[in-house]
C-alpha cells in the first residue's frame, strides 16, 4: 500500500446524519484517542448500570443514559468526541494519551465540526493533511512557506514548542541553541533569521529539518506524524509536496507508472521555475525524462557536493570512493539502473586495498558524530546502506548491509557476526543524507 493511502484513513469511520450531525464509529474514536474499541464501548455501556469516570463526565455535560447507550452501536457524536478526547488527553492519569490531547487541542482550535470536516477530507482524492494547504503560501522566488500551526500539525508538536526553538537561535536572546535549531542552522540558515519564522513562516528546506528531527532525533518527543509525514515527503521532496498540497501540480507515488498531468487552471500567481520543478502552461504535456536523464542529474549533484571535499588518501583512491558515493545514489535514485550498475561498483571496490580499510562498530563511528549507536543505526538505514534483519538467528547480525552498504562495510565474524563500518563512512555521511532527503537540489 502506497504512504498516499497511509497517510489518513480515518475518514471511512465518519458518517453525516441528516440534522448535520458527525458521527464517527467506536474503531474511528479509539483510534484517535490512542486507546481500544473496547474501553471506548465498556464506558458507553456502563451507563446502565455503575457508570465509570468518562460516562460520568459524559452525563455531566448533559448527555443522556439512553444516548449514550445507543453511541457504542450507532456511533460517537461530535461533541461526545469533545468530551472523550479531553477526558484521555488530560484526565485519565495513567491512562493519557498524546493522540487524545493533540485531538483536544485541534477541538478547542477549531470546533468539533470543523475537526471532523477535515478528518474527512483528510483521506480524499490528493490525502491532504488536515487543512495544511491553507497553511502553505509560495514565494515570488519559488520557495514554499509554511506556517508555523502548519508545520506544527505535520510534525505532531504544539506550535509554542517550535517557537521555542525559533527563539534559542536568536544570539540576543542568551538561550542555548537546541539541537532542532542548529539542525536548521546547518542547513544556512543565521540565527536572527530562524527566530523570524514564528512570524514570517518557515521556508521548505527547514520544515525538512523540523520534521526530520521529530521522526528520530527527538528522542522520547519523536512523534508518529512526523515520521508519517517524513516518509511521503521522501518520495519526492519538501517543495513538490507543498506545490502538490496547492493544487499546482500533481504527485503520484513512483511506484505508480502514470505521467504527472497538470491540474486545471487555478486562479493562482505565476511562480517562477526552480531547478528541481517547472510549472508548465495549460494543456501543454511534461517533458518526460529517462533514466539515464536522471542518473546524469544525480551524479552532477554528487560531484557538486563533493567537488572540495577529499575522501581518499591518494588522488586516484579519492576518485575511486566519489565513484563509489555516485553510483550509489544513483542506484537509489534510480532502481531501474540498480543492477546494470553492479557491475560498475564491483569494478571500483577491486580498485582499493582491502588491508588498507579500517572498521569500527556503530557505537564508535556514533560517538564520533556525538549520537548513539541506535541512531547511528538509523541514519545508515536512511541512507540505504543497510536493513534490519527481522528474524535473526542466534550468532546473526541485527543489521544487513544493502548493495550500496557492501562497499563500506564487512560482517566481523570473531564478533558474533557485527556489522562494521569503514571509517570513510563517516566522510560521505553528510552528503550523501543531504543528496537523499533532496535538499541539495532544494
């Protein structure tokens, strides 16, 4: 199933009654909420007999026993919603969820009604996320801006906390600069600059950042929407999926073998083109590029990022291992070419000295760019350079190494089969994530 259809699903469980009201099904309140069907229907039902803590909550705010017996087989009501999402998102102790408080927040934002519009909408024909196209403008340059309640609903946080990473990077504010605003910093971005996006919204390539961040490198604040939102964007990038929320083009998953076609005219502005899409005249039909097109762009991308850098010890080891970095992205950019290009890797790793390649364990090379091995893990994942292995045996690795993985890695056999990396990894590590989350093309 394509991240399109996974992106919402919750609107199949809504239904309309004819005085206007939303109701939505025992599954579809539970799910979010963030708790079980069950628990959600054993409370409806306790009305008849000794109500617990939420039926009494439900009855003090003037539902009656009857309707409420009558919600755990027809359905929930909008505002019995109001009253479920406030119930687990703040007064259920233990029982709390994340889901439920977001959910209760989105009810005082907004209203129920407007709340169950968009969860409606939220699995239409382009899976737009509540609302966000509202929240998306486009500059006279090309950039998307999104807003600061926008980028906060994708990433799953409150919007008081990303201002509050805004404002450590202001230098007159005497903050310490947080990890998500050097992230962006990173990206070159000044810190008076980024301080400016809880008023003037936050340019593309930084919402990549924000939603990066909160997908892994939160910690115990990384949140599933984030991640979710993440792994769209990644089949394109940040600034086509903003084009595509306003309706300026569409986007369709690569594993869908259909041409793009451009919506009708909207009474939208002119936007320059920018590197990386054109928008296109009505009725006229988008180029079509090949595979080859393709592979040429992403090697020109990889020798531009590369072109200062020195990666080996020698002139000719230095060619060998940008060879190497290139037609890995290639191969990940363009799977068609993946096996023509095999060949071509095997070649270029024959070129080096194996007894020259020193490895380490993920915990080492992690320490060296100031992260866990957990997480060190993670961004080789990301990179496509390994994949977990779901069922290990006893004595075999947790990780697999991928085709592009193979040239920087060896399985340590005397160390109950670990993987290992060559240092060199740690010198493309950067590039080639930047290369991958598109923002060297942005």
């Amino acid at each position: 199933m394509s991240n399109i259809v996974q992106f919402k699903k919750i609107a199949d469980e809504i239904s309309t009654r004819e005085d206007g009201t939303e109701v939505i099904s025992v599954v579809g309140a539970a799910r979010l909420t963030g708790v079980s069907a069950e628990a959600v229907r054993q409370s409806l039902r306790s009305v008849n007999q000794k109500p617990n803590k939420l039926a009494k909550k439900l009855m003090e705010e003037g539902f009656s026993s009857v309707n409420l017996s009558a919600m755990h087989r027809e359905g929930v009501t909008d505002e019995a919603m109001v009253v479920i999402a406030r119930y687990y998102g703040y007064q259920a102790g233990q029982f709390c969820k994340p889901k439920a408080k977001r959910l209760s927040e989105q009810f005082d934002k907004l209203g129920s009604k407007a709340v169950f519009h968009q969860l409606k909408g939220a699995t239409a024909e382009q899976q737009k996320p509540v609302a966000i196209a509202d929240e998306i403008t486009i500059r006279e340059d090309g950039v998307a801006i999104v807003s600061v309640r926008g980028a906060a609903r994708l990433a799953g946080v409150h919007e008081s906390t990303l201002r509050e990473h805004f404002s450590s990077a202001c230098p007159s504010a005497g903050l310490s600069l947080s990890r998500l605003a050097e992230m962006i910093t990173n990206k070159g971005f000044e810190g008076a600059g980024i301080n400016q996006f809880s008023e003037q919204g936050i340019p593309d390539i930084a919402l990549g950042e924000i939603l990066k961040y909160y997908a892994y490198e939160a910690g115990a604040r990384c949140t599933e929407e984030a991640k979710r939102t993440l792994s769209f964007m990644d089949e394109f990038n940040v600034r086509v999926w903003c084009y595509s929320m306003k309706g300026m083009v569409e986007v369709k998953s690569p594993t869908q073998q259909q041409q793009p076609q451009l919506p009708e005219p909207q009474p939208e502005p002119q936007i320059p083109p920018t590197p990386e899409l054109e928008v296109l005249p009505p009725q006229q039909q988008p180029e079509v590029v090949t595979s080859v097109e393709k592979a040429r762009q992403v090697h020109g991308v990889v020798a531009d990022l590369l072109k200062n850098v020195q990666l080996g010890q020698t002139p000719q080891e230095d060619n060998v291992l940008k060879a190497q970095v290139a037609v890995s992205a290639i191969q990940a950019h363009c799977p068609e070419l993946a096996n023509a290009l095999n060949p071509v890797k095997d070649a270029l790793a024959n070129t080096t000295a194996p007894e020259d390649v020193t490895y380490f364990t993920p915990t080492v090379l992690g320490e060296r760019l100031g992260m866990s091995a957990r997480a060190f893990n993670k961004r080789l994942k990301q990179m496509g350079l390994q994949v977990e292995n779901d069922n290990p045996t006893k004595g075999e690795s947790a990780w697999l190494p991928t085709e592009a993985g193979k040239a920087f890695s060896v399985m340590d056999v005397g160390s109950d089969n670990r993987l290992v990396w060559s240092v060199r990894v740690l010198e493309l590590f950067d590039r080639v994530l930047e290369l991958f989350d598109g923002a060297a093309t942005a």
